[in-house]
C-alpha cells in the first residue's frame, strides 16, 4: 500500500516539476484576412515562438465583435500559418476573428493577441457622380508589420480591375467617370510579412454627373505661312480621363456670348479655324471639355490673337507697326520680337521690344523693296505669332520706262546726256549722276531737270573727254526726294591713238553697249592736218569688248605734216523699242607722227642720170621750216636749200666739187612743233 502511495507521490511530482518547467506558448500574431469573392476568408498569421507545449490553434468567428463566437477550426500543425474560413459569407457581413494557442499542462489556452475582423467595404452611390468608398481597419490595434496605405481597386469593365488610388484614411470619394454603368471596388492592405488584406467586393449603378477638369489654353496664334492667316489655339490635355472631346468658342459677341465654332475628339490638342479673320482684327478664342457621358466643363479663359497692322512713311521711308498686347499666358509675357523678310526672304529677328511696348518703326525701307513682318510674343517657354503683314514701299504709278538713250562727246570739256523718260505724275523731276570708269556715281547738282514732251537733257560741261570714259544715269525722283526708278547707265567712248609700225596708227576705244538695239557699227573719222574727211574713213564691226583699228597713213609721208586726229562714231542698229536710232561720238584723239627720213650715204654726179642727185628722202614735216647745208671737209657751206624736193648736184656755185666727204646737216620742224636736226656724213664719187 505504502509502495503504491509512493508511486502516487513520484508521479505527482514529476508531473509537479513538468508544470513548473513547461514554457508557454502565445497565440499567433494575426496579419491579414482576405475575403474571396464567394466570401471565404483566409487568415494569415506568424506562428509565435516556440513550440513548446503546444497543442493546437483554434480559431472563433462571430458577425458582432462582442460574440458570441464561433469555433470554426482547430489546426494541429504548429508551422501552419493560414486557414481558409469556407462559408464565411464574409462579402456581405464583417467576420470578427480570434486565435488562441492551447499548450501543455493542462492544457492551458493562451489569450488572443486581439480581436481581427475582416476589411468590410461599403459603397454608396449619392447620385452625384461620386462613388463614396467605408470600410474598417482589420484590427482596432497597430499593426507594425502594416504598409499602413490602403489600395482602392476598381473593376471597369467586368473582370479588369485596375488600381484607382491610395491612401492611409478609412474613406474614399471616387469621381465618376464613366457614362452610366456598373462599378466594383476592393480594398487592400498589404503587411511586410508578405501577405494582403483584401476586402469584400462593393459597388452597384453609377452615373458620371462631373465634368472633366478645365485644362487652360497653351497659346493661340497666326499661321501667317497661309493666306490669308488663320488662327491655331492649342491647349493641353484635361486631366480628366474620361474628356471625350474639345470644344472650341470664338467671342465674346456683344452681349458677351460665346458662340461654338468646332469639337474636336480627344487626345487632338490643336484647332485651325479656316474662317479665321485674323489677318483683319484681333480674335478671342476659348475651350471647354466634354465627356463622353455629355458632361460640358466651364468656358475656360479667353486668349486672343495678336494683330499687327502696319503704316508706311513714303518720306521718310519707315514703316510703323502696331499690334496689340497677349494676355492670360499664366507666365506673362516677356518681350515682343519683331520679325522681317526682305524679298521673299526667309524671316530675320530686327528687334525686341519690352511687354508694355506694342509698336514699333523700322528705318531705312527702299522704295520696290518686298518687305513682309510679323510679331511674335514670348514668355520664354511659349510663343504666339501675329497675322503678316507685306507691302511694297513705292509711289502710286510709278514710271512705265526711264530710258538713257545716249551719252555723246560733243567738245573736249562738253558731252551731252538724252534720255527718254514716261511721265508719269509720281515722278516730279529728274537729276543725273555720273562716274568715270571704276569710280562711285556723284550728283550732278546743275542736272536737276523736270521732263519736257517725255525728254531730259544735259550738257556736262565739268569734263574732259579725251582723259576719262565717263558713266552717266538719271534719276526718276518723288516728291519726297526719293529715286523711284534709275534709267540703264550710259558710257561715252574714250578714244585712244598711238603710232603703229609701219607708218600705221592703231586706235582704241571702249564697246558703246548702251543702246536697246546694240551697235550696228562704228564709223571712223579722220584729219589730216586739222582737214577733216567728211567720210568715214572706214567702219568697223563690234566686237562687243574693246575695239581697235589701225589705220595706215603711208599715203600722206610726203604731203602731210604728220599731223592726224580722229573720232569714232557708234551707230545703233534696227529694233529700238522706242524706234530710236541713235549715235554715240567719241571724243577727238590726235597724233603727231615725228619726221621719218632716209639720207643717202653717196652720190654720183656724173651725169649718166642715175644717183646724179643728193636727195634725203624726208616726210611728216613742216617744209617751210625746211633747210639743208652741205659742207666741204673745211667746215665751208658748199650747199643750201629751204626746199625739201630739191637735192645737191655736187657743185659749188656752177662748178663741180672734187670727190671727198661732204658732211650734211638738216633742220625741220616736227608735227607737234619739236625742232628736230639730222647730220651725217656722205662721200661724193665722180
């Protein structure tokens, strides 16, 4: 007996000292329950350390947080960290949830670490547009493992669920943007153990009653590259989603309506209206956007565009641009830049001009210059262009023709200009310029002239034809002083003359290339010895660059004094528009050949009538300047004559000189005056 109370007694202390030494095992650390779409829910936990003497998991749910609960589950398997709840019915009731630990002796159950309860969503549909999104923690506790940002997920269409936002609060207001339709939501939470929390699925009928979000107008602006120009408005995209289309306004009207002009569909962010009249006044513009439900945002803010008008000062020869100011750019704007183009030229930046400046002159226009400008405003990031604006500065019928018909020598310090000229009434006089070859053109002051039966002329004293060529044109000019139109340049010829071998003179002159008809020839004139030939001597082709001909004068050795001067005249050819035929005189160019001689070297007067006479063989002299001695070996005058045809017999007063060496001197005056005297030696034979 005492044997078996002992044994008693062994085995209550043994169990004794496992109950003193047993560790305690605490409930599992709940993370997140999800709910199917069938409303099961499966719970996510941590398993707590351990094991110890664990027993089992057991798991209570109840519809109320107070309970009664419910045992739905008991698990065996301490590593297990999930359970699914079939029949939770969780999608339309929050399911409340506690999770115990039993472990031995005992068993003992360990106290829950909280009361979960399922992410219950409830949306509501004010009939507003909106979609009001409830729902509930998982746990009145922190849960520090917790992302803390709640996903709101919708499902449009069925079955695709996209992400619609976030946020860490309990309430969430969705704007409808969808016409009329059915919507879904979820909830979820994630924890950084790596599970979700997920809600029920709520939702219902829904009505888009908002309008999309205003987006502002980027620019309007001119395609001055068009005529006539047309207005462009650009914006940028509403951020609304679901803006279907744009709707573009032009206005105010007077009483301050707006009147739609077009709607362009979205994602477009441009519109050009072709009945744009934005190169004859400035135009306001403005934009809503619509959804595809028929939501119409608010008129936006007006832009308008910039139109630039321009004056032209004939006088003064500018042009004066005014436009009017951008405005509504969010950044404002923060110069004007002034833009030209000269003759159909690509545009060039002239000029910038502050935000409260909106006009502007520009200097130095040519009249029948093509000038084109446009403005263009700027902010830094944007730009907006003006209309175009193009003229051409000239005068009201400006002359049909102003044409140079000939510049002529008619003296040596005199050469006359002619010009037929259309006497248009914008031409109030002419002036006339020259230059010599080479040179800039200079005002003639004294050449000022007003036309006279459709004719200008002038004698240009101030000149001297036969050192320069000299270039002449005249001026059709305005009331303003201005050159409206400069007639075609006319040159005179420059004759040049040289002695040529061979008793030959070459003459050059510069091409006449001034006349409508060109050249047809030119006739040359000559004097021989200040006597005129009344004729042409010859006439020569043009060559159409510098022309040259030598003329030979051996005709005239013995009868000439070697005095020759000449002139060209160019004669025009048939086809003259103006059915002119004219002709251009050169200036007078003269040479004065040197006295060319042959002396012989011997004689014999032996009277057989071969070589009995000393004759020099002498031309272009003077011959009553004419004189030539023969002198003996003693230095004695043997002969003398002031006749240049009469030679030396080779007697001395009648009687014969003995053969020796005479010496010979010859004096003779030159063409150009120059004394010229020729000695020499000759030997008298018998």
């Amino acid at each position: 007996m005492l044997k078996y109370l002992f044994r008693i007694l062994f085995f209550a202390a043994l169990l004794q000292r496992g109950f003193c030494f047993a560790q305690p095992v605490a409930s599992p650390d709940l993370k997140c329950l999800a709910v199917a779409t069938n409303g099961d829910v499966t719970l996510t936990w941590v398993t707590p350390s351990g094991p110890g003497g664990f027993i089992d998991y057991k798991i209570f749910s109840s519809t109320v947080q107070s309970g009664p609960y419910t045992l739905v589950a008991t698990i065996n398997t301490y590593a297990q960290t999930s359970y699914t709840h079939v029949g939770a019915n969780a999608n339309t009731n929050r399911i409340y949830y506690l999770i115990q630990t039993d472990y031995n002796p005992g068993p003992i159950i360990a106290a829950p670490k909280d009361t979960f309860s399922t992410v219950h969503l409830v949306v509501t549909n004010p009939g507003t547009g909106t979609a009001i999104l409830n729902w509930n923690k998982i746990s009145l506790q922190t849960i520090p493992t917790s992302t803390g940002w709640y996903k709101i997920y919708r499902e449009y269409p069925a079955g695709i669920w996209t992400l619609r936002d976030s946020t860490k609060n309990l309430l969430y207001n969705d704007i409808i943007d969808i016409c009329n339709d059915s919507l879904h939501y979820r909830i979820e939470i994630s924890d950084n153990t790596g599970c979700t929390s997920v809600s029920n699925n709520g939702g219902g009928k829904f009505k888009d009653l908002t309008p999309p979000t205003m987006s502002p107008i980027d620019t309007v602006s001119v395609n001055y590259t068009i005529s006539p120009g047309r207005a462009t408005i650009s914006w940028t995209a509403s951020p609304s989603k679901d803006a279907d289309s744009i709707i573009i306004y032009k206005g105010p009207t007077i009483n301050g309506a707006w009147f739609r002009i077009a709607a362009v569909k979205a994602p477009t962010t441009f519109y050009q209206y072709n009945l744009s009249k934005a190169d004859s006044i400035s135009e306001n513009y403005s934009i809503a956007f619509k959804d595809s439900c028929g939501n119409i945002s608010p008129i936006g803010t007006a832009h308008k565009t910039i139109f630039l008008s321009a004056t032209f000062d004939i006088c003064a020869s500018t042009a004066s641009l005014q436009w009017n100011k951008y405005v509504n750019w969010a950044v404002p704007v923060s110069k004007y830049e002034i833009w030209k183009s000269v003759n159909l030229a690509p545009y060039t930046l002239v000029a910038n001009t502050i935000p409260s400046d909106t006009d502007y002159v520009d200097n130095g226009l040519t009249l029948g210059t093509d000038y084109c400008y446009i403005i263009r405003a700027t902010n830094g990031t944007k730009t907006s262009s003006s209309n175009k604006v193009c003229f051409t500065p000239n005068v009201t019928q400006p002359p049909l023709y102003t044409y140079n018909r000939f510049a002529t020598v008619i003296s040596e310090h005199a050469i006359l200009v002619k010009a037929h000229v259309d006497q248009a009434q914008s031409v109030k006089y002419y002036t006339l310029e020259k230059a010599t070859a080479g040179g800039s053109f200079t005002l003639i002051p004294a050449a000022t002239q007003i036309a006279v039966g459709g004719t200008v002329t002038y004698t240009d004293k101030a000149v001297t034809a036969s050192a320069y060529s000299y270039i002449y044109r005249w001026n059709a000019m305005d009331s303003c002083a201005h050159v409206i139109v400069r007639s075609n340049p006319d040159t005179t010829m420059l004759l040049t003359t040289a002695i040529a071998p061979n008793l030959g003179i070459t003459l050059t002159w510069n091409s006449y290339g001034d006349f409508l008809a060109n050249v047809k020839r030119y006739d040359i004139y000559r004097s021989v010895d200040g006597v005129w030939n009344l004729s042409p001597i010859t006439s020569v082709t043009p060559t159409g660059s510098t022309e040259t001909y030598v003329d030979d004068v051996s005709a005239f050795f013995s009868t000439s004094k070697g005095i020759f001067a000449y002139y060209v005249v160019a004669i025009e050819g048939i086809g003259n528009t103006f059915s002119f035929k004219d002709t251009s005189v050169s200036n007078i160019s003269s040479v004065f050949e040197y006295p060319k001689y042959y002396v012989p070297n011997a004689f014999t007067p032996n009277g057989d009538n071969t070589n009995d006479v000393f004759i020099p063989i002498i031309g272009f002299i003077e011959a009553s300047d004419y004189s030539m001695t023969i002198f003996d070996n003693t230095g004695t005058p043997c002969f003398e004559t002031h006749d240049p045809l009469e030679g030396w017999d080779g007697k001395k007063k009648g009687h014969n000189c003995m053969e020796n060496v005479y010496m010979y001197l010859i004096q003779c005056k030159a063409s150009n005056g120059d004394d010229s005297k020729i000695y020499g030696t000759l030997t008298l034979f018998r």
